[in-house]
C-alpha cells in the first residue's frame, strides 16, 4: 500500500511538472531569478544627481511572464483614455515619451530643485518622482511643479527625505 501512495505521488508531480513545463523558462528551471527588462519602454530618467549617496531606485523592470500579465491590463488602461475623450492620442502612454523630457528639463531650470537626486518614471501620463530630497517642503513644490507639465494627468510621489536606505518608500537596486 505505501509503495502505490508514493508511486501515484511520483506519478503526479511527473504530471504537474510536464504540464507547467510550457510556463517555465530555462532560467527558472535552473532556480536562476528570471531576467527582467523594461519591455514597455517606459521612459525611467534621473533628472538631478547632487545627493550622491542617494540610493538608486529600481526602474520599470518586467519578466517576461509578468510581460505576458500586463500586456492585457496595460492595452485596456491606454485605450479608454481615447475612448473616454481625456486623451487625443489613442493610447495614453503614447504620451509618456514626450512628457518624461518635459519634465526633465522642467525640473532642471526651475532652479529649486538642484541639490536633489532624482528620477522620473512615465507611465499612462502618470509622472512617479523617486529618488532624494533635503526636506519634505521641497518634496512636496517638486510634486506641484511637474503637476504643471502639459499632458500629466498624476503624479506618484516616492521620494524620501535624506538617503537612510530604511527611509526609502520605493523599491531600490541590489548594491
């Protein structure tokens, strides 16, 4: 009797493995992490560096099953936009390739903001701002001043006061 359980044990995983096998790609089944890329193009840019022990933050990075995943989700938010009447262009992030410069060269001639470190990431006319700050007041005029860039429908507020990694509010790049 234990050698029929144990071989029907066998007998399943052998079955669940050959059914997930189409899923799993060469890097999983090696237990390797899978590569991640930026394969929406989701423009990711610092914009200041005067706080060098700011800790780099993590761009818009994918693997390929969460590709697969947001893909659906992402053509389905980027269209309704148009369809709604809030966007000219038929796919809202369609704008995020020319909004991320605007905001770039924004922050740096607005003068305010040149002893910060700081990137910007556009997603579907949303602006997330990461990086460092010198105080919350200025987190806070940096977050109203890219509100006024043409084409931002949002911004994500991520940045931190200081460079405590513990005080960081976003994913951050392994050292």
């Amino acid at each position: 009797m234990r050698r029929v359980c144990v071989f029907r044990r066998f007998v399943m995983a052998l079955l669940v493995a050959v059914a997930m096998a189409p899923f799993l790609t060469t890097a999983q089944v090696a237990g390797n992490p899978a590569p991640r890329t930026n394969a929406f193009n989701d423009p990711f840019v610092q914009v200041t560096s005067a706080i060098p022990q700011c800790p780099v933050p993590e761009g818009p990075l994918y693997t390929e099953a969460e590709v697969r995943e947001l893909a659906h989700v992402r053509s389905q938010h980027g269209g309704s936009c148009h369809r709604v009447g809030r966007c000219r262009l038929p796919n809202s992030y369609l704008y995020d390739a020319e909004i991320i410069p605007r905001v770039q060269r924004y922050i740096q001639q607005d003068g305010r903001f040149d002893d910060t470190s700081v990137w910007v990431l556009g997603e579907r006319r949303l602006v997330t701002l990461k990086g460092c700050v010198q105080s919350q007041a200025q987190s806070e005029a940096l977050e109203k001043a890219v509100w006024l860039v043409d084409d931002v429908m949002g911004v994500i507020n991520l940045l931190q006061v200081g460079t405590a990694r513990g005080a960081a509010r976003y994913p951050l790049v392994a050292p």
